[in-house]
C-alpha cells in the first residue's frame, strides 16, 4: 500500500513528463479505438456494398458454370428449385438471372460486355439495379428495354431511347442471335467493372434471345432474413442446396479474393494498434528509465535504509500501472467523443474503391464494448511489460554507485 | 565491550590494471564497541565514505570481511542484506536524502512500514522521534518547507525510529553552516549517550571532529591514526 501511495505520488514531481507521458498512451488508445471503428465502419460497407450491390448474400448455380460463364451450363428445374427457396424460412427474397456474354453495338461504337436478364421486381430485392438508375427509368417488363453502365453509355455514345444491338450465342446450339433494345436507363453503381462492362434487361427478353425456356435459368441470387456475415456465413438452405450438379455458395465463397481482403483488414486494427504500442512502449520505458536517472540518488537511499529490490521495482510498476489507468481514462473518453461523432456523422471519403469494392458512402464507424475494454487493458498490460526493463533496472541499482551519481 | 562492528582486511579497488587501479580501502582492519561515537577523518579522496558504504553493505567489497554484530554481510545479498539494512543499520547522507513527496512523519515512518510495524506503535514512535529531535508541529511538512538542518534531523530521526544496533552518517553536516552542523552533532551524541547505539560518521571538519569519542584518521584508502579521547 506504503509502495502505491509512493508511485502515485511520484507521478506528480515531474508533471510536465507525466502529462506527456499519458497524452502518449491516451492518444495511442484514442487513436485505436477510433481507428478499430472505422475499419469495422468500412468493413460493414464493403460487405454491404459487396452483397448488396449486385452478388446477394448467396448464388445457386449449375457446377462449373461460375468458371467461363458457359451459357450451357444452366439450372433446368427453376420451378422445383424456386419451390424450395420460397418455402425456406430464413431467405427473406431471390430473384433469378439469365446471364451471357455478348458484343453491346451502338450506331457508333461496339463494346463487349455481359448482359443481366432479370425479373424486374424480384431483383429489387436483392440489388441495387433500381436504385442505381441515374438517367431513363428502371425496367418496367416491357420487351425492349436496356440499363447500361454509365461508362458503356459513354463508349457507345448513345443516351435514352438510342438502338442497341446484342449479339450472343445462343444456348445449346451456340447459333449467333442478335436482338436490337432500346437504351430505357442508365445506370451508376460506382464501381468501374459494373459501369463499363454490365448490361441489364428483362429475364423474358434475355431468355428468348439465348432460346432458353421460362424453366431455365442461370443463377439465383439469394437474400437471407438474417444476413450472411463475415462473420457467420453458413447456411442449412446451402448446404441442402449443394450436389452434385447445383453448387449454391455464400458470398464468401463467392468472392474468396475478397475474403481475404476483409480479413486483412479486421487483423488491420490489430498491426495498427500493435505498431502504435510499439512506440508507446519505447516512450513509456523512455519516460521511465529518465524518471530513474532523475531520482537515482533517492534510489540509492531508500534502497540504503533497506527497501529490498523487489519492493523497487514494484515501485516503478506501479508508477506504470498508474500512468496507464489514467492514460486509459483519457483515451476511453476521447475515444468514445470521436466514436460518438464519427458513428452519427459518418466520415465522407468520397468516391473510392477497394479492392475492387465500391466505398461510394460515408463510413460510419461503429463502436463495440471491446474496443472500451479489453483495448485498455491490452494498453495497461503493455505498459507495465514495457516497465519491466527499467523497474528490474532500478532494483539492481547498487546504492554506493547511485549515492555518488548525483554528489 | 564487544565489538559491534569488525572488518578484516577490507579493500575496495576501483579499476583493473596496476596503473589505473584507485585504492580506495586498502587494507582496513578495524573494531568498534557497542556505544561508541566514532568519527572517521581524513582530506577529501582519503576513503572515508567509501568505508562507511563498506560497512554499511552499499558497496561491494575486493576482499577482506565487514562483522556487524557477529554477521558477515559480505556473504549477504539481495533482498537478505537489504533486510539486514533495514533492522540493524541506520543511514544518514550529506542532505537531500529525504523522500520528497513524503511529509517528515511519512519519511520516519517509511522504514517502520518495511518492518511491519503497526499503525499505532508507528504513530508513537514518529511523535516520540519529533520530539527527540524537535521537530514537534512540523511532522506534516514536506522536505521543501524544511531548512536543511531540519532535513537533517528528520534523517536522524528516520535513522534511529528503528533502533538499529549503528547509524552510518555520511558528512552528515557537510551541507549546513557550522553552528547547524555543530548543533546537529550534539543532537547525535546526545542521542547516542541515551540510546547506546554505536555511531559512526565521517567528517572532515575539526569542529565537529571534537565531538567524537574516537577519531579514526584515513589517508589514502589506509588508516593513518586512531585515537581514542
């Protein structure tokens, strides 16, 4: 108790290097916490913008078809497999999708791209095709119609209601066919791949140019009531879903690139904070071992009229200890200020892309009682590892060489 | 009498070749009763404090042995000889030798608190040690609103609270003007007279030199003259 009161006191001689001291540690903590936020702010949105952009939360298949995009390789039962899905309990929407790769020609330009054949109101479900609309209007089900990205339109030089050409092989027999649209929107999603190269129409036109049945269809995009996270991303509906001719994934499985992009970057805060603490700790044995040098004298003495070693060293963690508790309430405070204002307000990046990932939104940073609690203690435990050095120091000091240090 | 503080050939070498090598405590072979009031003298360079650590286990000797009260503390380290310290040797420096951030009570009381002294017996002997060294009402002060002679007593007092068996004082007046010191010094013998506890104190000035019971004079690392008043 005697050794508490003593440390504690000592933080107040030199209270300039105190001050500095926990403004180091605070602003380290601060600076994770509020970091750790918007990473897990950020990952939200890539995940968000990931599934809700257009992928979904899951996708049925035929196997192999994901490899090339074979338009052969296509689900034939659509009635029985969407029997399935609409009796499943945890899927809240799904829509079906007729996919192929076609040559897009305008009166001026031509653009390889893939064409989307969707149903106009299911998809709204699923993604962001409607809300991606910037010019014209979304697809009502009439024959004609065509959404293209912003930069296909630009390429094509053509705006609302111009002709477009769509040449694709057919499915089966590989015949060309050719189908003539009419430009009805443009749409803006933000994300390059997906305004230069992607087109959508209606489900029915795109399957009568590919000469496929209304039982036909390439891909289901799936919507779960609660959604696939990174975290816990499994599925019974999968998994039943799953043999040997259907491979029904989650967007992780989907996307295994960006698994491991959202993986990096919740182990980012984990660098961030470990590299910060790094230099924290420098600045705390820093901080600590110049404390020992300024009071070595006293050192010598107490350690004279028989204060063991042990008793030394147990000082100068507690004058750790101390220094990181308060620093800990500082950087908690601040911390949470920050995270109060960046979690409303949200932080404004502008248009970017990670990764490949649209972050066209505000991140707004999101706040856990992990970062308020175990942050700060992985804060106070580094600090007093980092005053291990200079406490074991300061125990080893021999008195007869402190006492003629400072005479 | 028995001797309460006995070396044997006690040396203390600084460096490692023949030329560099200091002789700080060359051969220093002495006894000092139970009760006796000690001064070691001698110019500046002589040896003096560095004897004093040696006795009082703050330095580690070259060779030789340091008995204090039968116990070979040469042999002692770590956490046993700071204990031996605490219970049998009572220290007192130059000057700023005082926690700061403690009051004078706390600064007396400190070494109890090693010992495990009670609250209430720590409270007791704090007031009676004030008293003793007439510091009554000024317990609460830090060592910044002390003079240095007050400083001083309030080491004396920290030194003996314990009642060690020998309090090593290291020019404990050398910081204060003469008639502080020489006050100082009557304090201690005064103490020493009541409490028959074995003071050792280098000095180097012949005022307070007259005070002491025995004179040990040094000269370069070897005892020059001992002599007995």
């Amino acid at each position: 108790m005697q050794t508490a009161s003593l440390a504690f006191r000592n933080l107040f001689r030199n209270t300039r290097r105190t001050v500095l001291t926990v403004m180091l540690i605070g602003f380290s903590l601060t600076a994770l916490i509020v970091f750790d936020g918007i990473m897990r702010g950020m990952i939200t949105l890539m995940v968000e913008n990931i599934t809700g952009t257009l992928t979904g939360e899951a996708q049925i298949h035929r196997v192999d078809y994901r490899e090339n995009l074979d338009v052969d390789l296509y689900l034939d039962n659509a009635a029985q497999i969407e029997s399935q899905l609409q009796q499943d309990a945890s899927l809240q929407a799904f829509a079906p999708r007729v996919i192929s790769g076609a040559m897009i020609s305008s009166s001026y330009n031509v653009s390889a791209g893939l064409v989307y054949g969707v149903d106009a109101q299911l998809e709204k479900s699923i993604s962001k095709i409607s809300e991606a609309v910037v010019e014209g209007a979304y697809l009502s089900g009439e024959e004609s119609e065509l959404l293209i990205g912003i930069s296909m339109a630009e390429l094509l030089e053509v705006g609302l209601g111009d002709r477009i050409v769509l040449t694709l092989s057919e499915v089966d027999n590989g015949e060309l066919a050719q189908a003539l649209f009419r430009v009805s929107g443009i749409v803006e999603f933000g994300l390059r791949e997906l305004d230069e190269n992607f087109a959508f129409t209606n489900i029915a036109a795109a399957r009568r140019t590919l000469g496929m049945t209304d039982q036909q269809t390439h891909e289901y995009a799936l919507r779960f009531v609660t959604p696939l996270s990174l975290t816990d991303s499994s599925s019974d509906l999968l998994n039943e879903l799953n043999n040997g001719e259907i491979e029904a994934l989650n967007w992780l499985e989907l996307n295994p690139e960006i698994s491991l992009i959202l993986e990096i970057s919740r182990y980012s805060s984990l660098m961030i904070g470990a590299v910060l603490f790094l230099l924290a700790s420098l600045g705390v044995i820093n901080s600590m071992f110049m404390s020992i040098y300024e009071r070595i004298y006293e050192f010598g003495v107490i350690k004279a009229i028989g204060t063991r070693p042990g008793d030394i060293s147990k000082l100068i963690l507690f004058e750790a200890l101390f220094i990181a508790l308060i620093s800990c309430g500082m950087g908690i405070l601040l911390g949470a200020a920050i995270g109060a204002y960046t979690s409303t307000s949200g932080i404004a990046f502008g248009e970017m892309e990670f990764s490949g990932i649209s972050l066209n939104n505000a991140i707004f940073s999101e706040f856990h009682i992990i970062q308020f609690t175990q942050f700060p203690i992985y804060v106070v435990l580094l600090t007093v590892i980092a005053a291990i050095y200079p406490a074991r120091f300061a125990a080893k000091i021999i008195p007869s060489d402190a006492l003629h240090k400072s005479l | 009498m028995s001797a309460v503080i006995s070396t044997t050939d006690l040396c203390r070498f600084f460096g490692d070749g023949d030329e560099t090598q200091v002789k700080a405590v060359d051969n220093v072979s002495i006894e000092i009763e139970r009760g006796e009031f000690t001064a070691i003298v001698g110019p500046s360079g002589s040896g003096k404090t560095t004897l004093l650590h040696l006795i009082g286990g703050l330095d580690n000797l070259t060779s030789g042995s340091v008995n204090l009260s039968g116990t070979n503390i040469a042999e002692m380290t770590g956490t046993a000889l700071s204990d031996f310290r605490r219970d049998h040797i009572g220290f007192i420096f130059q000057a700023y030798n005082l926690i700061p951030v403690f009051s004078a009570e706390e600064n007396i009381e400190y070494i109890m608190l090693l010992q495990g002294v009670g609250a209430a017996e720590r409270k007791r002997r704090v007031a009676e040690m004030l008293a003793q060294v007439g510091l009554e009402g000024l317990g609460e002060r830090r060592p910044n609103k002390l003079s240095g002679g007050q400083q001083q007593r309030v080491a004396i007092a920290r030194a003996m609270v314990s009642h060690p068996d020998i309090i090593l004082a290291d020019e404990p007046t050398a910081n204060l003007d003469s008639k502080t010191g020489i006050a100082l010094l009557d304090l201690m013998k005064e103490l020493n007279e009541q409490h028959n506890m074995t003071f050792v104190f280098s000095t180097h000035d012949d005022k307070i030199m007259s005070r002491a019971s025995r004179l040990i004079h040094m000269l370069d690392g070897k005892i020059d003259r001992d002599e007995r008043k």
